[in-house]
C-alpha cells in the first residue's frame, strides 16, 4: 500500500502540471481570437481595413498582440503583421517595423515562440487541420520558381516544428 503512494504522488504531481499548461495555452489561444481591444486598435497602421488576432501574451510588465493587417493600397492587397506591447496603463506601442518580420529581435525568444505557437495554431484550425495546411505550405514552397526560396522567422520554425510541420529541405531560408 505505502509503495502504490510512493508511485502514485509523482505521477499527479506531473499530471497537474500538464494540465496547468495545457490550460495556459488553451486560454492565450481563446484570447487570441478575442476582438482587438480599444486602446491596441491606436497602435494599429492608419490604413488598417481588415485586423486578426493571431496571438496574445501577458506578462508581469504588459501584454503582447500579435495582428495581422490588410489594405488596400493602389489596387493591390497589402498585408503585414504587427506587434503591438500594452502597458499596464493602457499605453501601447507598436514594435515591429514592416521590413522586419522577426519578432525576437523586438521581444525575448520565449515570448516570440508563444505569439508564433499561437499564430500557427489558429492557422492550422482556419486551414482544416495539421495534415491540410502541411500539404498547402509543401505545395506552395516546392512550386517556387528555381533559385526561389521562402524565409522564416527562428520562432516559426520553431512553432511549426511543435506542431509537427515539416518544410520541404531547400525550400527555405531562416532569418538572422
């Protein structure tokens, strides 16, 4: 009986906390497909038509929004992805300049994984499942023209590695 117990605390105590992260995940993910708050949708480009969540980290010192941004700009379909930081006082500040789709040159890494974990989770449920968006993205990287290669983030490489999407090797480049 005394044995059963030994075995048996470890193994709630790691179920507790897979639960926990599971749960953390699960919540930055509901809040991810929120609507944009008032005082974040300041910070967004003037010319913003279209705005998407596709992430949101808090932490001690503010909470981070990851949002993709459309337009219309000369006929053509504009998109980019912004990094908005909110301070506890509801001040917020744009981080992420347009020729720069690296967010840990802006944010630290960790955080930068959640935001594209979340970003590429919401990608994969929009785009029908893992095994969907895996064939699109294989298809689109291997139709590039010859010398033609696409370029990730390190933190998108990251969170497609976590959910199991493999890029075609050649295909791509990793951003510095």
């Amino acid at each position: 009986m005394r044995r059963n117990r030994t075995l048996v605390l470890p193994f709630l105590g790691i179920l507790i906390l897979l639960i926990s992260l599971i749960a953390s995940v699960s919540l930055n993910l509901a809040r991810a497909s929120d609507d944009i708050p008032a005082t974040v949708q300041t910070c967004l480009p003037p010319s913003t038509q279209n705005a998407k969540v596709w992430g949101v980290v808090d932490t001690e010192t503010g909470s981070y929004h990851l949002i993709g941004t459309s337009w219309t700009e000369r006929e053509e379909a504009v998109y980019q992805e912004v990094l908005i930081y909110l301070n506890p006082e509801d001040t917020c500040r744009s981080l992420l300049p347009e020729n720069d789709p690296v967010l840990s040159h802006y944010i630290p890494l960790q955080l930068a994984r959640e935001l594209a974990l979340q970003r590429y989770t919401r990608v994969l449920q929009e785009q029908g499942g893992r095994e969907a968006y895996q064939q699109q993205l294989t298809d689109y990287l291997t139709s590039a023209p010859e010398g033609t290669r696409s370029e990730f983030p390190p933190e998108h490489i990251w969170a497609l590695e976590q959910l199991g999407i493999e890029l075609p090797i050649d295909s791509y480049e990793v951003l510095p």
